[in-house]
C-alpha cells in the first residue's frame, strides 16, 4: 500500500519520508514548495507539486497513485507569523486541511497520521502536559492545530475514517545535513545564528517560575518523531473504522533554555560566550513537558535520542547550509 | 452607510434586516437561498444572491454597495446534521467565514457583527454562563461557531476590525407569520409538528438534576435577539480599531421543557394533551441559561419579548406555513 505525505519536501515531512522508505513503505510526496524543497526528495520518490488548497489535484492524486493513507505534514507553522497573518493560517492550515479530507472521503482513503503541536496547550499549568490537559491555544497557530484534531475526529465519527494526531513537542536535529531545517525560528538555530553573527546567543526572560528561570521544554529528534509517524501509520492498519487517537510526541523530560543554551556552547566549541538575558517574549509559557505515556502505550514507541544527538546532528546541518 | 446582512433571508437575518431597516440603516442583503426565501426580503431592499464561499461576488458585492459593515449570519444551524456532515458544516461556517473576512480586508470593511452560539459552551456546569466560562463545544456545529469567533478575535489584533460575536441561547417566535421559522429543529415547532399529527408532544428525559427533572434552557424572542444585532451594529461605528466584543444574547432566565410544553399545550388549546416523556437524548446539557449582564453593561441592551410572546407568535407562524 501507498502512503501520501503532503509537506513531504519539508524539515519534518522528509524525515518522515525517510524513515517509512528505509522501513519498506511505498511514499509519494504532495508539497507545494513555499517552504519544502526538492533536494529533500529521495530519488525514486515520486512528487506531486500542488496545494492543499487544490481539492481536484489532491482527489487524482490520491486516486492515480493508488494512496491507503495520508500522513499530512504540510502547514505553516510559525507562531508569530500566524498572529500578524490569521487568516492565511487559517486557509491553509484549516480550509487545506478541511479540502484534503473532502478528496480522502471521496477518493475512499480512511487513514490519516495529522500533524499536530504542543501550541495546542497554550500555557499549561501542570508538571507534564498529559493528552486530556485542557487545551487553550494562544496564538492562531495553536488554533489552527487544534481545529485540526477537532475536524479530524469529527470525520472519524461521521465517514469511520482512522486517525492519529500527532502532538510534537519541540522538534530538533536532523538524520543528515542535507535534511536539516532551513528555518531560524527555534532555539537550537537561533543560537547558531547569533554564534554565526559574534552575537552572545539570547535568553528571553530569567525570571520564571522554574528552578533555573528560565523557560523549560521537552526537546526530541526529529528522527524521533519520524519513527512516531511510522507507528502510527502501521498502527492505522490494524485498527477498526473510526479510530482516533491524539498522541503527544515527547521524550518526558524537561530542559531549561540556559542549560541548551549551555549544552549549544560547548558543543560548537563557544564555551567563553556569555549568553545574554533579554525580556520574556510575551506569550512563552514557563514549562511545557510532554508526558509519552500513552504514546507507549498505545504504539510502543518511545523517543531513543538525547540532546546531543540534536544539537550536534543540527550543528552539522548548519555548517553544511552556512558553509 | 450601508450593512451586508449575510443570511438576510433566513429565519433570524429576515428578523435582523427588519429591525435595522425600520431602524433607518440602509441594508443589503446576501443570501444563497439554500435555506432562505426571497420572500422574506423587504422591498426595497437589494438581494444578492451568492455563496460566502465566492470570494469574488463577495469582494464586488462590498464594493459595489459601499458597504461599511457585515451583519454575518450565513451559516449551518443543525446540530445533529453537523454530526453527521461535519466536513460540510467546516466548509459553510468555517471557510465561509473565512473568505469573507478576506473579501472585508481586501474591500477595506472593518466592521462585523457575528452570528455566534451558545453551543459554544457545550455542557457548562454552571447556574448562569457567563462569557468567561469555558468553551468545551460538544458538536461540529459548536466548534465552527468558536472558531469563528478566535478567527474575528485574530483579525481584530491583526487587521484592526472592529466585531461583535453575538452567542444565541434559545431563539423563538416571529414578529411577523411570514417571516417564522420553517424549520422544525426547536422545541416550540417540534412540538407543534406533534400536536398537528394528532400526537403527544415528546419530553426528551425527566431525569436530569434540574427542579422538574426535565431540561433547562434560556429562550429569547427573535425580534430581541435582532434588536441586539442593531445595538451592536451600532456600538461598533463608534468602537476603537481592533475592537472584539464576545456577548451572550439571552434574557438571563431558565425555563424547563416541561413548563414550555404546558404552556404550548395552553396557549394552543391542547389542554387535554399529555406530553410523552422518552429518552434523553445524547449530547444534550441539562441546564443552559445566560448570564446577560455583560450585554447590558456594554450595549445598554436587554430582552423585551416573554415567553407567551414567543409562544403566540411562533403559533401564529405555524398556522399561517401549515394552514
């Protein structure tokens, strides 16, 4: 059976694309390459270049390539950007989503691997961010993610469509340096850039409530989220008509900005730069860390990569795209 | 300055358009006539005929009319059908929004009032919901109406709309026969539609931990919940840029199935009539009733209509659409 990953040509979607082709799954990639790029592309891997606002192209596609499941990865996903632009957020990541499912129902695909994000909790007041914690979305990017796993299970009620939401916390590293993340909007990147400028690397805010101040996150490989995407899409086979399952994909464990920040240093050999405390950027929740309990539980799966696997994989990515 | 009235020809928007016309507002309507009648549009009063899904017809239509505000009221309203067609009612109310809020920014139309719900708040565990209580939507149909809502509060911080969404709690009768509900998804109607196939009215539970065991809820009469539309209508002319105001619209007092089926029995001289009373049926929350203070304090607007009047008027209507 054939799966169709849209955002295929992108950081995550070829990750994906790796890692359900080096286990033997047959992929086609659906990507409109705003963002994605063909060099991401394994040979052999045929790609579609279209929009996921594009019902028709997504209908023939789905149909030609004979495609049982979508994993759909294709989005935009930058919080700030989606609070200065909403509605394209919304088209894209909400009406795209909403046309894909309208081709899937048509075309008679019923397995859906959806990505997901821990923006979905907005600021959540607990020690580990469990799959029933409330969900309060604070920005139109959290929205969008959200709306997404309502229409989802919406769907799998109505049309017995199988699904899983797949929740990401902060993703990082990379298999190969040719398929790191071109993006400068998470921490690990960040600091390469203000290392690349003779920039001391910024620490947004000192003084939460956290046992160093600064903010704490659940870091996990990017390699580590595609072996997710696999279990879930394997674990769709099996499962009856109307299955939904919301997952978070975390390792569990919390890390501060300032012990990153520290880790990125030492790694690429900065350890005289001083990092430098500015504000808090409004909006940036204290402590967001996954509990992976029911991702074991429900696939098996748990995260096998530490911090250092991301920041060194990420480092080798950057010098590659940075000379 | 001239108002879009989007849904201008259904049930609530005909009552909408009546008040702001008698008010002195110049009013356009806009209406794909899936539901709507043209006959309840008032003389005088344009009729475009369209989808708010055409974001070109829209685009034109704000243009050509010189329209400075949206009334937008266009939209799926049965809950139950939401269940079964999710993925249509995501494209009427969420795209639909969507690319109206588009076809505004790029027309520069920066008012909008927003025909939202109290299913918004799904099964709220509360005497009076205020707008501060948490939003849990329990239906397709409540989630397009809360997304609605955080999609106008984004472009309000990010285009500087000015908007009202309005949350409808229970809204019945007419202010004219003609222009009643033809539906027959509410209480008063369902119950009608049994008296006139000479059966008992149904009582859905009697179990429930309200005071008569049978369902709690705050109904409104339609010509109130239009008059609210004008008031907000109104406060936005004067409003600041980026203005987003969330306001429910009820009279602040429950009334169980019970007491309305006794009092429809009377009103309609069914005295003799024993309602039925069956099983709960799923989804349905025991008790709803608004908290309508914060629409007093902000628009100085409260309900005027009782529940005879909406019991008279609603029969009227039924006898004038069924002979």
């Amino acid at each position: 059976m054939n799966w169709l990953v849209t955002g295929g040509a992108g950081y995550i979607g070829a990750h994906v694309v790796r890692a359900m082709t080096e286990a033997g799954e047959r992929v086609v990639v659906y990507d409109d390459l705003s963002t994605g790029a063909t060099d991401r592309v394994p040979s052999g891997v045929p790609l579609v270049v279209g929009s996921v606002l594009d019902r028709q192209l997504l209908e023939r596609t789905l149909r030609e390539h004979d495609i049982a499941g979508v994993v759909h990865i294709a989005a935009k996903k930058q919080v700030g950007e989606s609070v200065e632009r909403p509605l394209y957020y919304y088209r894209e990541n909400v009406t795209g989503l909403q046309t894909l499912l309208e081709a899937m129902t048509a075309a008679g695909v019923d397995r859906l691997v959806f990505s997901s994000s821990a923006a979905v909790y907005g600021m959540p007041d607990v020690d580990l961010v469990t799959e029933d914690t409330p969900c309060v979305p604070m920005s139109p990017y959290g929205e969008t993610k959200l709306i997404g796993e309502w229409m989802i299970a919406a769907a799998a009620r109505a049309h017995g469509l199988k699904a899983a939401a797949l929740r990401y916390f902060n993703v990082a590293g990379a298999a190969t340096p040719e398929l790191s993340d071109s993006g400068v909007f998470n921490l690990i990147p960040m600091v390469f850039e203000r290392l690349e400028a003779g920039a001391a690397p910024r620490i947004f805010g000192d003084d939460y409530d956290t046992p160093d101040g600064t903010c704490v996150r659940d870091y996990i490989h990017v390699e580590d989220i595609a072996s997710a995407h696999l279990a879930a899409a394997r674990r769709l086979a099996e499962a009856p008509a109307g299955t939904s399952l919301t997952l978070n994909i975390g390792r569990g464990e919390g890390s501060s900005v300032r012990e990153m920040v520290d880790r990125i240093l030492k790694t690429t050999g900065h350890e005289d730069v001083t990092p430098e405390v500015t504000a808090r950027r409004p909006g940036d929740p204290a402590r967001v860390v996954a509990s992976a309990d029911r991702i074991r539980a429900e696939l098996g799966w748990s995260a096998r990569r530490d911090l250092d696997d991301m920041i060194r994989s990420a480092w080798q990515g950057w010098r590659h795209r940075h000379g």
